[in-house]
C-alpha cells in the first residue's frame, strides 16, 4: 500500500517545488520596477525639490514646539520658557567656558537673568522665536548653534449649543 503512494507523492512534490519556483520568478519579473531613460533636466528638478523638501523637514524636526495647556484664564496669554545649555562642556578638560545667547527672529523678548548665563528664560507669547547661542573656551575657540522655539496659541474650543424645544409656558 505504501508503494501505492510513494510515486504519486514524489511527483506531486517536484510539481509543487518547480512550480512554486516559476511563479516566484513570475512574480519578480511582473512586479520590478523596469529603469525607464531619465529626462536630465527633470531628474535635476526632482532632485532639487526633493533636496528643498529635506530641508524643509529637517529645520521643522529643530524646532521645539511648546503646547500651552488651556488654562481658562483669557487674560493670560505668555508661557515660561527655559533655555538650558549648563550641560554644554570643552572637551579639553579644564577650559572655562563662556556663553552668549542672542534672538535671532520672533517677538522680541528680554533672556533673564542675562544673554551671558548658561541657562536663560524668557515669556513668550504665542508665535515662533529664533535663537542662537555661542559658547566659547578660553583660548576663543567658539561653537554656535541655533534653535527654534515655537509656542502654539493656547488652545480653546467654541462652545456647544444644545437646544431643547417642546411645549408648554414655564416661563411666565
């Protein structure tokens, strides 16, 4: 009975080896995607748009977005902001460093306590702040970095109306 059987299978597993072997190697060649000849001048449009996109998107992912939270006070309309770079450091270990924080763009506000300390705050009403801090060592080798803060408007939703209408005179 098992001999009954043993050819069969055998064939039945070599139709189904090769034949899943030809519709992989179908599939491959349907679904590649085939290199078409490039117009130059479009390709260099394409690379160019791409490149400002990219650009776009990295200084979008510097920005640091602050949400302020609904706070049911109108009248309030500045947020507390902090710029920390205490943890900034000369790698040449014992160099002091010196900091100078300046706005680049935005509402003007004033950096407390000074531009000159490591780490400064500011209120900020809603809209998007520039930034730049320099930090130098004392042999004047200086890093500048600069930063984007933006703060959102405080958020408020419109009221709901919800109205009932029926029949009868309670107000009188």
């Amino acid at each position: 009975m098992n001999r009954n059987y043993g050819l069969p299978l055998i064939i039945f597993i070599t139709v189904v080896f090769f034949g899943w072997q030809w519709y992989a190697q179908y599939m491959r060649e349907r679904f590649t995607v085939k290199s078409v000849p490039a117009n130059p001048v479009k390709a260099a449009h394409l690379e160019k748009t791409r490149a400002e996109l990219e650009e776009l998107a990295e200084k979008e992912r510097r920005k640091i977005k602050v949400m302020v939270e609904h706070d049911n006070r109108p009248e309030t309309n500045t947020y507390p902001m902090i710029l920390d770079a205490t943890k900034s450091f000369d790698p040449d270990l014992g160099d002091n460093i010196s900091f100078q924080w300046m706005q680049t763009s935005g509402p003007p506000v004033k950096l407390l306590p000074n531009p000159r300390s490591g780490k400064v705050s500011f209120l900020g009403v809603a809209g998007i702040y520039g930034f730049e801090l320099t930090v130098t060592d004392d042999y004047g080798a200086k890093t500048t970095i600069t930063k984007t803060v933006q703060i959102a408007a405080e958020p408020n939703l419109p009221p709901i109306v919800d109205i009932d209408i029926r029949q009868g005179s309670e107000l009188k």
